[in-house]
C-alpha cells in the first residue's frame, strides 16, 4: 500500500537569503550561498538550507535523521515501529524514545483539542481512499462502524511500552514532518549551526535567522490557486501549514473531499476554512495545531486560541476573509494582488 504524494506544497521560502537582525549584528557567518540539501522522504520533497562553516555536513546529517525517523514511523514499511504497533494484535509493544515521545506528544494533543486531532482516525482515512489514492466516498454506515472502533483515549502508554486495541491503528501523518523539523533542527545547532532553514514538504522549521540578523522570509501559498497570499518574517520557529486544497478528490456527486478528517463526523472537514497557519516555537506543535485548527474552523480555532496564545494563527476561509493573531500583525503583509480578501486581526480583549 502506497501513501499519496503531497507534491504541492502549502507553503514555500521565498529564499532571498540575507541576514540576521535580532541575532547579532556582531556574529561572523559567512555570507556566501548557503550549502543546500534536497531530497525525498515522508512523502514530500524536503530543501534544508544552511550557512556558515560546517553546515554541509550538519545537513547531510540531519538528512540521515529524517530517513531514520520515517523509517521508525512509517505506517506502511512493515520494518517500522509504527508498523509493529499496528499489527501487534492487542499486545504491548517497546517503543525507542523518539517514538514513545512523539506518541505522547500526539495523545496529549488529542486530549487538549478535544479530539480534532485523533492519531487513531487512520481507517477512516483508508476508508476514504488517502492511503492509496483510489478514493471513493464511504456509506454512513461504514463510517459509524470505523469511527466507533476508533478513539486516542483506548491508547495505552506506559513509559515505552504501548498497548493498541486489536484492529486499531496508530498514524502520525498529522503531526510526524513538524516533529521531524524539531528533530533536525535541534540536531543542526548541536553542529554549531546558528542559521538555517529547512523546508519539509511546505512544513517550515526557522532555525536563527539570515546571516545578516533579518528574518526569513516565509511565501505563504493561496489556497485558492496560482499565487502568495502574503510573506510571514520569521526567526527561530516553525511555521506550518494545513489545507484542503493539498489533498482532496472529487465525488461522483460533483463535490470536493479533502483529506483532514473530522473525527466526529467521520467526513472531511468542511466549516468554510480554506487554510490554516500555524506559527510556533515548535514544529510538532505547529503541525498538531495545524491540522486540528482546520478541523475545528474559525470559531473553534478562535476560542482554542484564546485559551492557549502559545503560538500565532493565520486563518483563510473559503469567502475570501483572512484572520491573523496580534502577535505576527506587525510580521505578516498581505500581497497587493489579494487586497481584496478582507483581513481581520484577533485580538486578546483586554478583560481577558
Ligand atoms: P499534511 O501532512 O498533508 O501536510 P496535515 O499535517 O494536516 O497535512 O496532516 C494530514 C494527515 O493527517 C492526513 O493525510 C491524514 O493521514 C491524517 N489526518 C487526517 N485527519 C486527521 C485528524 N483529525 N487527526 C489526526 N490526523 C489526521
Ligand atoms: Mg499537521
């Protein structure tokens, strides 16, 4: 079985590559091209760029990470540690760190977002054909058996030791490139690498800025078509991006399923979102909020926000409204050809 190919990207670089502002006008890194390495893992094309002194060796070892952690969460590759857990027939399973760590990562998101992230809503994505690319539209019944035999909360994890229920089925796709990102990055600044950027299939992990002290410059694509909304200026964070225009088929009956799933619902989100960008200190934080934002839609992901403000939010709806937190209001600006959209920022009330 062959997952999809998510060849199109929900966000790209604008890769004019300059400087670093916050970080030190004082620093020493060279301002020659930086070294690049692109290739193709978890289904996605990946360009890790780095600067200074080193860095080609750091990114051809942060490559190898990447392929050792798909190797270790692939749902498909019957290697995998995901795989095992998947076909363990109800029995425990030990875990390494990486994995038992992702896992509880992953289960407490679904926790906190009260279920619009679900890493156990993978034979509901079978079902609607995302894992193979035969897609077809699933009958209610089907749906209501699937979802009732799913559910995060039937996870058991001790440690690294993980119980699954016989028949269930654990998938990371949501989450898996944000926190591969972090992986990365964090492997980069252990050799000594103070300005990178890597792109992981659109998924952005911010290490530093620009050599000069500027920030990076991140494109963030149009769900609608050809085109870039805006640029977001970034430092040292992760920006990550969620859409149904990534994936999506066409029904026999004329309509659009994209490929985010609504756990309640067993069907594809659909609340009038076109697009939501996560901006947070984390990529496994981005990539959670990502994907359970969209499933949520505007007022969900509002009031999540208010709640929580650890990270910035850049929400598209289908007519045509863009919604941005306070905090990237003075980072983000809107491209001249969609000054039409109109743009809204949320703004923390001040009784709050
Ligand atoms: P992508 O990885 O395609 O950039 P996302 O991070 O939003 O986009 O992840 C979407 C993937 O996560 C789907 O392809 C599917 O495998 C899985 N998925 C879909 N709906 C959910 C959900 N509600 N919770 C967790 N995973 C989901
Ligand atoms: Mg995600």
């Amino acid at each position: 079985m062959k997952r999809a190919f998510l060849l199109i990207l929900g966000l790209f670089c604008s890769m004019c590559l300059p400087a670093c502002s916050a970080f030190g006008a004082g620093e020493t890194l060279t301002e020659r091209e930086p070294s690049q390495q692109e290739f193709f893992a978890m289904d996605t094309y990946m360009t890790f760029s780095a600067y200074g002194e080193g860095a080609g060796q750091a990114l051809r070892e942060a490559e190898e990470e990447i392929y050792r952690l798909e190797s270790e969460w692939s749902v498909t590759d019957k290697g995998s540690e995901i795989y095992r857990v998947n076909h363990s027939g109800g029995m425990p399973v030990s875990l390494s760190d990486d994995t038992a760590e992702i896992i509880r990562f992953v289960l407490d998101m679904a926790e906190e977002t009260g279920g619009a992230l679900d890493p156990t809503i993978y034979p509901v994505v079978s079902a609607w054909g995302f894992t193979t690319d035969e897609n077809r539209i699933p009958s209610q019944e089907e749906l209501q058996t699937l979802l009732g035999e799913i559910g995060y909360d039937k996870v058991e994890l001790d440690g690294n030791l993980i119980r699954l229920p016989e028949g269930m089925e654990l998938d990371l796709g949501a989450v898996g490139k944000g926190y591969a990102g972090d992986l990365a990055a964090e492997l980069l600044k252990e050799n000594g690498v103070t300005s990178a950027l890597l792109d992981i299939g659109g998924n952005i992990q911010a290490v530093g800025s620009r050599p000069d002290g500027s920030g990076w410059r991140i494109a963030l694509r149009s769900p609608f078509g050809e085109g870039q909304i805006g640029v977001l200026e970034v430092s040292d964070c992760a920006v990550v991006t969620s859409g149904n225009y990534e994936r999506y088929f066409v029904g026999e009956d004329g309509r659009e399923y994209g490929h985010i799933i609504d756990p309640e619902t067993g069907y594809p989100a659909d609340n009038g979102t076109a697009s939501v960008t996560i901006i947070a200190e984390e990529g496994k934080t981005a990539d959670a909020l990502s994907t359970s934002m969209f499933v949520k839609g505007l007022s969900g992901a509002e009031e999540y926000w208010r709640t929580h403000r650890d990270f910035d939010m850049i929400l598209i709806t289908e007519d045509g409204h863009i919604y941005i937190t306070e905090g990237i209001e003075s980072s983000f600006t809107l491209n001249s050809s969609f000054a039409n959209m109109e743009l809204h920022v949320l703004e923390t009330a001040a009784d709050e």
